[in-house]
C-alpha cells in the first residue's frame, strides 16, 4: 500500500480503537473493584446513542460553540497523519510537523473548546478556567520533555526519534530518559484524567474536561466525547511509539507489516492500561489544589532530565 494508504490507515485505528481501550480500562478497574462493569463496547455505544440525540445549543452560546466540537476533532484526525502511530517512517504530510508542532495542534483544540464554553454556563466557566489554569503548568512540562529528548536524539522528529532510540538501548536506560519517560508518564495521567489526579467525572470539585462539555448535546456532544477518547490514545501511541517502547511499529508498507504495527500498538496499549488501572486502584485521588504541586513535580523531573544530560551526558555511568 502507498504511504497515502498508510495515513488513512492511521487515522482509522485512532478514530476505531480510541473508545475500545475506555471500555477496556473501565472494565479492569471494575473487575479489581469487584464490580461486573460495563461492556467495553459500551463508549461505542454512548457516541452512536448521542448522535441520535436532538441537537439543543443555548441561547447566549457564542460564535464558537458549534465549530469548537468540530475543530477540536478535526485537530485529532491531522495528529496521527503526522506521528507514528502504527507505521515508523514519515508520512507524505510528517516533514510539515514536528514535536512542537504536534503540541501546537494539540493546544488549538484545546484553545477552541476552552474560548467556545468559557462564559456560558456555571459548570462549563468551572471547566474552562480550570483547564485554563493547569495547562499553564502542564504544556511547560510537555516543552521540557520534547527539548530533553532533542538533546539525546539531536532531533525533534519524532519519527527519527523512535529510530535512535530503538537502535541505541543505551540511551533508554540512561538518567536522561528515565526522567523523561517519567515525567511525561505524570503528564499523561493528568492529561487523560487518571488518579492520582481527579480531573474527570461529574463531581464539581474534580471536574475539568466534563465540565467544558455540560452545554453539548447531540452531534456536537458525541464529537467532543469521541474526540477527547482520540486525544487520550494519541498521546498514548506517542509515549509508547516514541518514548517508553519505540520497538514493533511497522517499517515497510506492506499489509503483513503494518497490521503487525497494529497489534503490537494495541498490546502495548494494553499494558500501559494496566498501568493505569494499577495507579487508579492503588492511589488516592489527589485534591483540586494539589494538582498544581503534581504538575510541578513533572516539570522538575523535566529539568532534571536535562541536567542529568549535562551531569552523565546522558549516558548511564
């Protein structure tokens, strides 16, 4: 198949298996719970349940209430044509983004989402505000991250990344890395709403992305829903792909290989999700104001991930 082929076929695991890894998860940490759980079907049943819905926008929405949904979604539709999602070498459209681009994209849907729901309703300011507040802290961390993974791989392609990191084992097991893959693992239980932090739900005092969606219904709901079920595997793929385990994605595009880069991804997925549950089970949720002492902690990992490179040269004594 054509690297055009390719694209799609990233886009397509992205937008198929995002909810299934949800279901996934909510099923283990009811199973631990002792609890029989939903189906892990059911995120596939609540979007297409949603989009059946009628559509209700409210009176003093503004101009962006009704695109913000489909900007936002459209913004993880573009993501993995430009990372390795299941596939280890550039795409015709990667060359166009680079690690900080992807940041950029990502932070445009959150932009939107955020400017589109900040004064419409009591919970939807709650959430935007709050979402607000700790992107502050968080996007310096996620900086930080990608600039300690240039110096070791003196790149900020993530594709070349995933190729020096495979082939040199020395580096995944140096100080640099170690802090790096820490510090981004911090990142992404806060961005993907795990405990330690509370950061989804219903409860007032936790809520932060569900907030942001209490206005929406219908289309504009299940887009939303969906597209924050896109943003938690995408952010997975880069952490496993590129970061924790940059070995078994697809390096040829024959279909034999690129569906091999699909199942090693989705077993990957599958241990990573175990981790979670692990945390989720184990861990107390942390209070509101005490994300930001979370969120600190991994920019200090961060930066120490940085002074370790010029300490050990990032090199494990």
């Amino acid at each position: 198949m054509n690297l055009q082929v390719v694209n799609v076929v990233q886009v397509l695991v992205v937008m198929a298996f995002s909810p299934l890894m949800v279901g996934i998860l909510k099923k283990i940490e009811a199973r631990i719970e002792s609890r029989k759980g939903i189906s892990v079907f059911q995120p596939y049943y609540d979007i297409a349940k949603f989009f059946r819905k009628e559509l209700i926008i409210p009176k003093n929405a503004n101009a962006f209430f009704v695109i913000a949904p489909i900007v936002s979604f459209s913004c993880y539709i573009i993501l993995p044509m430009v990372l390795p999602i299941v596939y280890g070498n550039p795409c015709p459209y990667a060359p166009m983004v680079d690690f900080l681009g992807g940041a950029f994209i990502f932070a445009l849907a959150s932009f939107v989402s955020t400017i589109a729901t900040a004064d419409l309703s009591y919970y939807t300011s709650i959430g935007a505000s709050r979402a607000v507040t700790f992107g502050s802290f968080a996007e310096p961390t996620l900086i930080m991250v990608f600039f300690g993974v240039a110096l070791i791989t003196k790149t900020n392609n993530p594709f070349i990344t995933n190729h020096v990191l495979a082939k040199n084992v020395h580096w995944i097991i140096s100080p640099t890395h170690l802090l790096i893959v820490a510090a981004f693992f911090m990142l992404l239980l806060f961005d993907t709403g795990k405990i330690p932090v509370e950061s989804e739900g219903l409860m007032e005092f936790g809520m932060i992305d569900e907030g942001k969606m209490m206005e929406y219904s219908s289309t504009l709901y299940a887009l939303s829903k969906w597209g924050s079920y896109m943003k938690s595997f995408i952010l997975m793929s880069v952490f496993l792909n590129v970061f924790a385990f940059p070995w078994g994605v697809a390096m040829d595009t024959s279909v034999k290989s690129i569906i091999f880069g699909t199942v090693t991804l989705l077993l990957k997925m599958l241990c990573l999700i175990l981790c979670f549950a692990f945390v989720e089970e184990t861990f107390a949720k942390l209070r509101l104001f005490k994300l930001i002492d979370y969120l600190t902690i991994s920019f200090l990992l961060a930066i120490l991930s940085i002074v370790s490179f010029f300490i050990f040269g990032g090199v494990p004594a």
